[in-house]
C-alpha cells in the first residue's frame, strides 16, 4: 500500500519523525516498507508491503495505529456524527438480499445523500488521493476512496437517479448478463458471480467495480452510498475471472472489519456534507446477517510465562498490557501473570493465545530476543541413504561426468520416450515391471504417464518416466553450442502411476550418459554400485527399448534388477536431432540407497605374494566373457583369486566365426608361497575342466 | 724421493683430468680409476712398503695430503657440475605459461553444492539431512500446514495439479514437517532439500521448478531464541563473518509468530547498491515457530513441545553468492555453464 507520510502523520498526531525513521520502526515490527520516496508532487510516500493476515493495514488508520504503538503516540479519529436512523427500508429504494445471496453478502448498508454538488474535491483531498496512489476523479467518488484508504473499508456510491425502478437487489449473476464497467470493459457475468442489481439488470460487481451506467458525474444530484461486506473467496473468483483488480477487491479478498461497514458510511456521507454540500437523509439501512458468534466479541487469555517461554525473553505482564491496549485490545483482566484479552473486530487474524503473543513479539521487537540457540538435545541418526547418495554425487564427477538438473516436464516430442520401468521380459518383449501379465504390455506401452493440470483445467503436460527423455534435450543444447563429447548425470526423480492408476510413484533415478564406449560407462557402473553395496552387480544382455539391439545389458543385483546400460537407439538421434553416439543408464537409486551400507565388511586378504599366468581359448563368437569367467572358477582350485579379461581377438590366424580370449589367472594362497608345480597343475586342470564344459580349446601352449 | 716425485706427476695428472670432466658421469669415472679402491692411487700405498724405513712417514704424510687434496678437488668439480647442469637444465627448461592439463573431471551441479553447503552447516548443529516426495497430497502440502481449502494459495493456477486432482507438485518443501512429525517423536532436528514446482511466467528470475532447504526444530522449550541462534550461525557460515542478520516480523500460515529473515548486503555492506535495492538488507529465508494448527493436525502436545521451522530458496543464494543473474542458466545444462564451479 502506498503511504502518504504526511497524512500519516496527521492521523498519529504529535508524532514528529523523518520518514526513514518510521519505515525502519514499521518494518521492523512487520509491516515492510519497501521504499521511502517523493512523487511528483514532492509528496513522501512509503511503499508498505501488507501481509494477507493484516486487512486492517490495508488503511491509514491501521499503519497509523502500529506507527502510534511503536512512538508512544495515539492516533487520533476523525468525525463522523451525521444524523441517523436505522430503517428498514429506504423511501426511495428498496435494499434487497435475497436468502440465496446472504453467503456472498453477509452485511449491506445503504443511506442517501441528497443534491450533493459535483465538482473536483479539495487540493488537500487530491493530493492525498494521488500519493496513495489513486487517481481523483470528482468530489463524491473521491469521497468514496478517501473513506476507503482511511479505514480499509471499501464504499461505491450510485447515481440513485440512474438506478431504474424503485430496488436494488445483492444476487448472483443470470446466464447472458452484461454490464459496462467503470474502466470501459464489458463483462459477461457468470452465474456464481455477486452483482448488485437495479430491476433492469447490473450496476455493479458487488465489491470489485461499479457499473458505468450508475456512475457518479457532474449532474448527479442525488446519491445512494453502499457499503457492506461480500465475501472474499467469491470476490476473488470474481475479480480473477474479469482480469480486473481495484483497491475495492483487493480489500474484500482480505475480510475488512465486520464492524467498521457502518461507520464507514457514516464517515463517507459526513464529508460529503463537509465537501460536496450534500444533505445526509438520516434514515439508513443495515441489512446485517451476521451470526451472534460473528459478531461477538472474541476473549483470549494470555499467560506472560509462554509468552516468555515461547520467545526466549522475560517480558513482564505491564509490558505486554501495554503493546496490546496500543494495538487496539482490550484487557479485561489481570491476575498472576495471566491476562483476559478482548480481540478487537478488526483484528479477525488473532484468534488464539500465539498470535497474542506474536503481537508482543513484534512490538516488543524480534532484534531484543537473544541469539542463544541450546542445540544440546539430540544428536541426529548417521542417514546412512543420505551419505550414499551424497557419495556417488561426489565421486561420478571424479569420472568425468558434469552433474546436470533438468526440468522433468516433458516436451510433446520427448512423451515417447520408454519409460524407465519397461524391461523386457524373456521373450524379448517388453513389459512394465510388477505387471502380471505380458498382454497388457501393448497398452502399458501407450500409457501416457502422469498428466499435469493446466490452467484450463485440462492434462497440459506430462512428467517424465525416464531421466533419459529430458538428458535428450541437455544434450541437444550442448551440441548446439558445438560440445561434442559429453559425459552427464542426473539424480532425479521419475513419475508413473501404480497399478490401480490412484498413486503416483516416485522413483529416485540415477540417469547416466557418455559418449564413449560401452566398458567404460559399464566400469563406473561397477564402481558406484561397488561403492554402495556389499554385492557385485551383474550385466545381463537385454534390449530395453530405448537401447539399440544387441548393444544393451540389463543390471542385476542379487535378483533384483537395479538398472539397465546401453547403446542409445539410432532412431532417437534423428528424432531429437542429436549427432553423438551415446551411452546411456538408468539405475533404480532408490533401492540402490536402500541396500546401501554404511561400513563395508572387512575381509582378509593373504600376505604372500600372487603369481600371475596367462591362457588363450579359441571359442564362438557368441561365446560371452561371464561365461567364461564362472567356469573357470568353478573347475578352478580355491588358490585362483581372480580372472581376468585382457584380450579379445578375431581375424587373422583365428578360424572364421571364432574369436581368441585371452585370459589372465592370479593366484595365491593363504597359507604359503606357491611354486611352480603347484601352478603348474592348476593350470592343467583349469584348462581341461573348461574345454570340458565350454565349446572352447586352448590357443597354442601353456607357458 | 723418486715416490714423491712420481706422486706430483700423479697429482698433476689426475687434477688436470678433473678439470676436462664434463659431465658427472665422466667425473665419477675418472673417481674410481684413480681414487677408487682398485683405483691407481693404490700402486702408491703399496709402494711405501718398500720404502727405506727413513723416508716412509714423509712418503705417507705426502700420499695422504694428495688422496686428501684431490678428494676436494672431486667435489668441488662435482659441485661445479652439478650447478653447470641446473643451469644448462633451466635453459632448455619448460614453459610455465603451457597450458596446464587437468583430470577430465566433471563437477556437481552448482544447486547441488550451495545444497549440499546448507545442509552441512545444518548438520554441523546436529541437524539431520531427510528427503521427500515430489508429488504430494493436498493433506500434506496444504491442509496439515493449517492452509484451508478456500486459501488462495490452492487455487490451480499457483500450482501443480496431477491428473485426478489427488495430488500435486508440491510448492514448498514443508510438507516434509508434517511427515517428520508423523514418523518421528520429538526432539526432532531436520533439514529437507528438494525441489518444488510453481507455474511462473519464466524470467530470469523465475522459474517453474527451483529448489528449497526446509527446516524443522521441535523439542521441549524451542523458543524464538534458538530460532535467531540457529539462522545466524547459519547465516554467517554461508556469507561470511561479517554478515549481519535481521529478524522481521512477517507471516505464513504454518508459523506463529513469523519472520523474514534479512542478512546486511555482502557487496555494500549496507551502505545500499542495486544488489539490495538500496536499503542494505537482502532478504533470505522465511521462519517462525511452528503453528499450534501445525502441531494439532500431527498430534503433537503443544503444551509440551514448542519448534520452529524455516525455509529457504536454494536458486536465490547461489546467484547472490556467485553473481549469477538468469536463474534459467540452471537448467539449461550448458557445460560451459556448470563447467566453471
């Protein structure tokens, strides 16, 4: 809210300070002044920035209020005894609220100013106006928004000769309704919209804008002066649906004083007495619907130790009294440190003891409470997931890899991307993981994943279900700027329904890409799931449908599949315009964390030395190294420790469909040095146990 | 004395073949076949045997001054040398302005370090490290946070709606207090990093997916005290020891009583720059004591228990702490971008 200083100031009388000064002492007892500045009348105005729970500072009268709690001062109200009646009806007009509108306008009061006479209002008037940021328009209307800036409560005056017939009716809106606003627009109303009503249609939009056809102008003569209280939820769709926003909606969205309608037109129909010479007719009416409890004045009670306790400072019992009673509360009474507080009307945000003692906590002053934090109870658990996960982020860099953070919002084109949870099954085809049976697997591919609601309430975008689908996009943008070698990872999270389509899953993935060879995205594989678990992973040939053919493994751990690692699908390059030959993973990171371990089991290992011999098998093509491995072991005696692969050969010298695997054995012993002999017939029986068992035969002679 | 003659043509000789040394290689050469132990200077001792008895102990003395002198004389021209080399050495020498080469390492995304530097400060005070779901229920992202239905914060087009309208996005990471609360009595100490959704206008300072550290203490006697305690040894951790910090009220549905929490502007040091729009303070993170509406939908004794919580935006202080200006520079991935932290 714009704060014009000086009127401020009049309205917290003998309170002398610079301007700076009382922002500084507003701001700290939270109402923020964003800015100390001259407008073009070289006014001082404060930029008050009002929290949605403080209506009542929607007004010079509520700042005025807390700037008096904070000085000493008290701020002083300004007249308005007009004669007044209560009646029921209006002579001239007749109020109505209809029992079906009394939700949407709980209270509506209306009373008559006659042969006002319209012209600019005072100097004074349109400078305060202009500093608060509000445009002067006449005498009458300006009246209006003084009134509204001065107490928070928002007024809209008719032209009672343009309003047709002899009622006005508070109701919602009719199907094809329009009405012509005050800044020019048409607006088709909608049913559940509040209008205010003459009997040949709408003249305003109850608490949001007034109607064009009822506007108050230089002819007017005679005027019928609404306020009352619509409410907040409906004046905000309302005010949201039209695209419009005025310091009348903006005020009701945040509940004004229930109290303060009446006196508010009162004050009104005062100035433009004072001002516009209009004759204040005394009858007035007041169509209240608010309950009793509504209505009632709210007690709380306040004990001065939680108001200590709660803070962390001793503040006695006379100081708190005294904030509150500046605030406007009364305190009805006070016995051992409690107190009965009566809540003021427009103070609707205080309704329990804490929000007393926030009162007296920010009066009182967040910078007096000490900065002593006791941190000496409780010491948190190791997070042994937490340091996994923070573990191989910090360690995949070492590798090479640039961590990326992607938006997982999918573009249209990348919808089509497999989602993470499809896997083949045995027979090559895919199917969702968890999914029973492999005939839904042509729908489940078609499933569109987890829709995002857009403003029109319809499906405007869908979460990812793999982190490849959006590292596609990352790499595009990198290639375009000409960086051809990339190496990402992402620690994401991927969406999809459960089966009964009513939860959402969310899995914690960590998606992998390189652009370079299969063995060594596979190697940094090993390495994190080496990092996290006691169990080695292993690489099972599979083709996930985002993997080319052929060039895909599926990881496993113990039974469970943790993941899968492969070339990317050719057709994906063209698609997503990408050039790079790609290497991607997935890895289910969830469960990885989960059988994570925070202190890997320590295993003895001999002190004598290894001894290290080399074999070469000549075998198929289709022969695979892990095959290899386990029978070797198996036939092996306990003294071999380790296989390795070091080299695979086809061509030249090796027969047509056969390939050359060449083979190094460690061994060594637990119990001594091993000679020659004993290597020697491990060797021998490694060799004819795997020709035994494998289709393989040793190349050339053992050394 | 023949022997002390032949020992000065000895001398002479071998100084003289001292100074054509070139090399150490050459030196150590010339050491062993004249000096060494089955050097030339062995002949000598052998010859003071046969010595008359008179002329033996000026023979030796004269055979010791030499083996002495030339010893010197071996490492002086070793030093000599040695220098020779380094000097030759540093004139083919390398260039110290080539280009170093590097480890082809990656780095964690800058999020992921100011992250990880929150929560470590937080764990430091014995905060604990938890995460939670992105996709939330209403129950936890709203209703449990004492934000009602007609709350304007729920409407639709301020966030993230699933399909079935179920569930949503969630807006902020305080959700995770509420599931905290329900899994764990207190005392209770946790940090919750995680990234949250909101439909902006994309800009250089908004985005539709940012990241926040939440913050939860409950235990008994919590106060306001702690909560200023906390945020400023916080505070002053990330933004260095002069950082001043302000504590202003303010107000979340979630917190009673509530603050805003200002630090003093780290480029003018209050004195007011464009960083701060002026006023030299620059606001930081959201705070409070955890409302009692908070407590009663996790049934958590208010009498008994008293906490606060704070919540911070991740994207906000990296670009203040690193200068960055486009908060859309962080999703863009470009690795010259994440290159450079």
């Amino acid at each position: 809210m714009k704060v014009h200083y000086e009127w401020l100031l009049d309205i917290c009388t003998s309170c002398e300070m610079e301007a700076q000064k009382a922002a500084d002492l507003l701001t700290m007892a939270g109402l923020n002044v964003e800015s100390v500045q001259e407008n073009e009348d070289g006014e001082t105005v404060l930029d008050v920035e009002v929290t949605s729970n403080r209506p009542d500072c929607l007004s010079y009268q509520g700042i005025a209020r807390e700037l008096g709690v904070l000085t000493g001062f008290s701020p002083k109200y300004f007249p308005d005894d007009v004669s007044a009646r209560e009646v029921d009806s209006l002579e001239c007009v007749s109020i109505n609220i209809p029992e079906s509108a009394r939700d949407l306008c709980p209270r509506y009061t209306g009373r008559v100013v006659r042969n006002v006479e319209v012209t600019p209002s005072p100097d004074w008037m349109q400078k305060r106006l202009r500093a608060s940021g509000i445009q002067p328009v006449n005498n009458v209307v300006d009246i209006t928004n003084y009134v509204l800036l001065e107490r928070g409560q928002p007024l809209h005056a008719f032209d009672l000769q343009k309003i047709s017939g002899s009622s006005i009716t508070a109701r919602r809106a009719k199907d094809g309704e329009s009405i012509e606003a005050l800044n020019g627009q048409s607006y088709e109303m909608k049913p559940d919209q509040l209008v205010i009503a003459d009997e040949e249609g709408p003249v305003a939009v109850a608490g949001v804008i007034g109607g064009a056809d009822s506007e108050v102008q230089r002819h007017t003569e005679h005027v019928l002066l609404e306020s009352a209280l619509f409410d907040s939820v409906s004046v905000r769709h309302t005010a949201r649906d039209m695209g419009v926003s005025t310091e009348s909606s903006y005020r009701f969205e945040r509940k004004p004083d229930p109290q303060g309608v009446e006196e508010a037109s009162r004050r009104a129909a005062y100035l433009m007495e004072e001002i516009a010479g209009g004759e204040v007719q005394e009858a007035y009416v007041d169509r209240n619907f608010l309950s009793e409890d509504q209505l009632a004045a709210k007690v709380q009670n306040l004990r001065i130790d939680r108001v200590n306790d709660l803070l962390g400072v001793s503040i006695d019992i006379s100081a708190a009294k005294d904030i509150l009673q500046g605030l406007g509360f009364q305190v009805i009474s006070e016995d051992d440190g409690r107190a009965m507080v009566e809540i003021p009307s427009f103070r609707q945000d205080v309704t329990r003891e804490v929000d007393l003692i926030e009162e007296v906590g920010r009066i009182y002053g967040y910078d007096r409470i000490p900065e002593e934090p006791d941190l000496a109870q409780t010491l948190p658990d190791s997070n042994r997931k937490e340091q996994a996960r923070e573990a191989v982020r910090s360690i995949l860099p070492k590798y090479g890899y640039q961590e990326v953070v992607t938006f997982p919002f999918l573009e249209d084109e990348e919808q089509g991307v497999p989602s993470y949870w499809q896997r083949p099954n045995d027979d090559g085809q895919t199917v969702e993981q968890g999914e029973e049976s492999s005939d839904s697997a042509e729908d489940r591919e078609e499933e569109e994943g987890v829709g995002i609601i857009g403003a029109d309430g319809q499906v405007e975008r869908y979460l990812r279900k793999s982190l490849i689908s959006t590292f596609l996009r990352v790499i595009r943008t990198n290639e375009g700027y000409g960086m051809r070698d990339v190496s990402f990872f992402e620690v994401g999270r991927s969406f999809q329904w459960d089966i009964f389509e009513e939860n959402v899953l969310e899995q914690e993935i960590l998606g992998m890409v390189r652009s370079d060879g299969f063995s060594q995205i596979k190697g940094d594989l090993e390495a994190i799931i080496n990092r996290l678990l006691e169990e080695t992973p292993r690489f099972v040939s599979s083709n996930h449908p985002l993997l080319t053919p052929g060039y895909g493994a599926e990881i496993y751990v113990s039974h469970f599949p943790v993941g899968y690692v492969g070339r990317l699908r050719d057709g994906y390059h063209e698609q997503f315009e990408i050039q790079n030959e790609l290497m991607v993973a997935e890895l289910d990171f969830s469960l990885l964390l989960h059988r994570s371990v925070l202190h890997k089991r320590y295993e003895s290992f001999s002190r004598y030395p290894r001894s290290e011999k080399d074999l070469s098998f000549i075998a198929d093509e289709s022969m695979e190294w892990e095959t290899m491995k386990r029978c070797t072991f198996a036939v092996a005696p306990p003294i071999l420790e380790e296989v390795k692969l070091f080299d695979v050969f086809a061509g030249e010298g090796i027969p047509e469909g056969k390939k050359s695997i060449a083979v190094r054995l460690v061994f060594r012993s637990n119990e001594g040095t091993l000679n020659s002999e004993t290597l020697r017939n491990s060797m021998k029986q490694i060799v004819s146990g795997v020709e035994d068992r494998l289709p393989v035969e040793l190349r050339g002679e053992m050394d | 004395m023949e022997f002390i003659e032949d020992l000065e043509a000895f001398r002479e000789k071998v100084d003289q073949l001292i100074d054509d040394c070139e090399t150490a290689d050459e030196l150590g050469q010339v050491e062993s076949e004249y000096l060494g132990p089955k050097g030339e200077i062995r002949s000598f001792t052998e010859r003071i045997g046969s010595l008359p008895d008179e002329d033996r102990p000026e023979a030796g003395r004269t055979l010791n001054s030499v083996k002495n002198e030339l010893e010197e004389r071996f490492s002086r021209r070793e030093e000599e040398l040695e220098e020779t080399a380094e000097s030759t050495a540093a004139e083919a020498g390398i260039d110290v302005t080539a280009p170093g080469e590097s480890p082809e390492a990656g780095t964690n995304h800058p999020i992921t370090q100011t992250m990880r530097g929150v929560c470590e400060t937080f764990k430091q005070l014995g905060f604990e490290v938890k995460r939670g779901p992105e996709a939330e229920t209403e129950f936890y992202n709203f209703e449990a946070l004492n934000i009602p239905l007609d709350h304007p914060a729920r409407e639709g087009f301020d966030n993230y709606y699933l399909e079935g309208k179920q569930c949503l996005l969630r807006s902020h990471t305080s959700p995770m207090q509420i599931r905290i609360m329900e899994q764990q009595e207190p005392p209770i100490r946790s940090v919750v990093p995680g990234k949250c959704y909101r439909p902006d206008e994309v800009d250089a300072s908004h985005h539709q997916m940012f990241h926040q550290v939440e913050g939860l203490m409950v235990g008994e006697g919590v106060s306001m005290r702690d909560l200023k305690g906390v945020l400023s040894m916080f505070l002053t951790n990330i933004f260095g020891e002069e950082t001043e910090t302000r504590f202003r009220p303010s107000y979340f549905p979630f917190t009673e009583p509530s603050a805003e929490v200002d630090v003093s502007c780290f480029t003018c040091f209050g004195k007011g720059c464009s960083l701060c729009g002026g006023d030299g303070w620059i606001e930081i993170l959201g705070a409070g004591m955890v409302d009692p509406a908070v407590f009663d939908a996790v049934d958590i004794d208010t009498q008994k228990y008293t906490g606060f919580a704070f919540g911070m935006g991740v994207e906000r202080i990296d670009m203040l702490l690193r200068g960055i200006d486009d908060i859309r520079l962080y999703t863009e991935n470009h690795q010259e971008f994440l290159d450079q932290f």
